[in-house]
C-alpha cells in the first residue's frame, strides 16, 4: 500500500485559522502604534506652548487666557502642520490649559484632544497630560507620559 506524506486538509485549514487570528491581533497593535506616533509628533508643538504658558505666568502672575497672551499663534494657524488641527490655550479645566486637538484621517484619534493641565503649587508651573473630558482621545493613542 502506498502512503501519502502530505498534511490533510483540516490541518492546514487550522494553520490557517491560527496565522488569520495572529494577522489580526498584530494589525490592531499596529494600528494602535501608528496613531501613538503621530500624536507623539504632534505633541513636539506643545513644547512651544508650555514655554509661552510658563514664560506669562512667571511675568505676570497668572495664567494666560489665550494664545496670543502666551506669545503664539492663532489656533488654527497650527493646522499647517502635521497632526494637529488646532493647538489653544483654555481655561477649562484650569486656566493656562494647553488643548491639542489632532488632526489624524481614517483613524479614531482623528479630531480628538489632548490636555496639558498646569498646576502652579509652589510656585513654580508643572503640568499633567490628560485625554480631555469632552472628546479626549483614547488613553492607548495618548504618549506614555500622558496615561496618568
């Protein structure tokens, strides 16, 4: 009698199930990664931004209500770049606020916001990054520094 060395079919539809389960899971990681690195290089903005906030309030004692008392650039004059739709100082949910709101297509973090919260204890300004309440990103797509 003859034998077949060959894999049966349901052993290779097995295989394939398992490398199909695999693709998927290392698809959403990805995804999550790829948007992760753009709000990241978004965020290089937000180094300006904290800088005009803290530069105001060392100056003149109090937080500043928008961009211009903080030395930058209208809102929505950030959309020129990469990822960001706007970039404005608020007051909510403490005034001197840095709101960051991406701009990033065909994903779930597109026309989100970030927060840059500043806290002034001690006299000197240091800030906590959070999704914002309304709107805020999803804390996966959020920098490792801004997951609370």
């Amino acid at each position: 009698m003859k034998r077949n060395n060959g894999f049966t079919i349901i052993e290779l539809m097995a295989v394939v199930s398992i490398v199909s389960i695999l693709s998927v899971i290392a698809l959403a990681v990805y995804t999550d990664y790829t948007i992760r690195t753009k709000v990241s290089e978004g965020m290089v903005f937000v180094g300006e931004a904290r800088t005009g906030v803290s530069s105001y309030y060392y100056n003149v004692g109090k937080m500043p209500a928008n961009n211009g008392q903080a030395g930058l650039v209208e809102k929505e004059e950030y959309g020129e770049f990469k990822f960001i739709r706007t970039l404005e100082i608020v007051s909510t949910p403490r005034p001197g606020t840095i709101s960051i709101t991406f701009d990033i297509e065909g994903t779930l973090a597109d026309n989100k916001t970030l927060q840059l919260i500043p806290n002034t204890n001690g006299g000197t300004v240091n800030w906590t990054c959070l999704p914002a309440e309304d709107n805020g990103i999803k804390t996966n797509h959020s920098p490792p520094n801004c997951r609370g």
